[in-house]
C-alpha cells in the first residue's frame, strides 16, 4: 500500500516536533558536526531545511526494526529514486547503510556508477563513488545506517567534509 505522506511525517514527528530517535538524531549531529544538545534545537531543525531526505524502499517494510527489503521492492525502487535525482539535482547523495549500498543497482535505466561496480559496503565504514546519470555526476557515498550501533556521528561528519571538498 502506497503511503506518499508518510515519510513527511515522520520527519515533522522526529525532527520538528522534538521527538528524538537515533536515526534522525545521527543524521543532523553529522550535518552539524556537534552532538543534538550542544547546538540547540533550533539549530538542529536548521540543519534538515538544508537537505533533502528521501526513503529509498518507497513502502513499509515491516513492523519492527531490522526487517530488511524483498528484492522486488530493492529493484521496484530504483526508478523513482532516478525521478527524484532528476528532479532535485542534488550535488551529493549520502547513502545510509550497507544494505541500501550493496543494492544500488551498477548500471541501470541510464545510470551508473562510473568507477565500476561499487565495492560491497561491508566492513568499510564509508565507501564512495560518481554516479552518472543523464549527463549529470553526482557523488555518492555510504555511512553505516543511523540507527546501527556502529555508527558514529563524529566519523561520518570528517568523512563527509573530506569528501565534499574533492571535485567532482
């Protein structure tokens, strides 16, 4: 069942409205680079009008934690992540988690990576790469998921100011 409003309300639930979880939480300390308390809340709010955040899998996946996709909805999502690419523009994507990267497809529908098929995520803590699409690069790169216990913050926020700063 398609949910289209589902993602937005999360974020106003877990960002905006001061709930707290660890995905989310990870994700603005590594924006920010700072921990969600020593920059405030309304700092903390500013960091996620400066992004655009998008669930890959575009349906619920289950009911509880560490659930993972079907191939059919891996493979189902690709084209409207490709929509959104599209349409954004962004200059950067930031995949969150080794399973996400281990399955974005090589080369399909136009895009690809262009180094080659990208390295299995697992162990690396990052991984990296250009994707093309459209006659548009865009730089990828994969942290481990917010909400698993080895992610750390501190490193994905270094890792990301290093990789920001080399050109595309």
């Amino acid at each position: 069942e398609n949910h289209p409003e589902f993602t937005e309300k999360v974020i106003r639930e877990f960002v905006f409205s001061g709930s707290r979880k660890r995905f989310f939480t990870g994700i603005g300390q590594a924006l920010a680079g700072c921990a969600r308390d020593e920059m405030g809340e309304d700092a903390f709010k500013a960091h996620w009008h400066d992004i655009a955040f998008y669930n890959y899998i575009q349906e619920l996946v289950g009911e509880a934690a560490r659930i993972r996709p079907t191939q059919p909805m891996w493979q189902d999502a690709f084209k409207p992540f490709l929509e959104i690419v599209e349409t954004l523009r962004p200059t950067d994507i930031w995949v969150c988690g080794v399973g996400l990267w281990n399955n974005m497809p090589y080369e399909k529908d136009g895009a690809s990576f262009e180094d080659g098929p990208p390295p299995l995520g697992n162990p690396n803590e990052f991984n990296s790469g250009t994707y093309g699409f459209k006659k548009k690069r865009y730089r990828v790169f994969q942290s481990y998921h917010p909400s698993s216990s080895k992610f750390q913050w501190q490193n994905v926020h270094d890792y990301m100011k290093k990789a920001l700063n080399q050109p595309l």
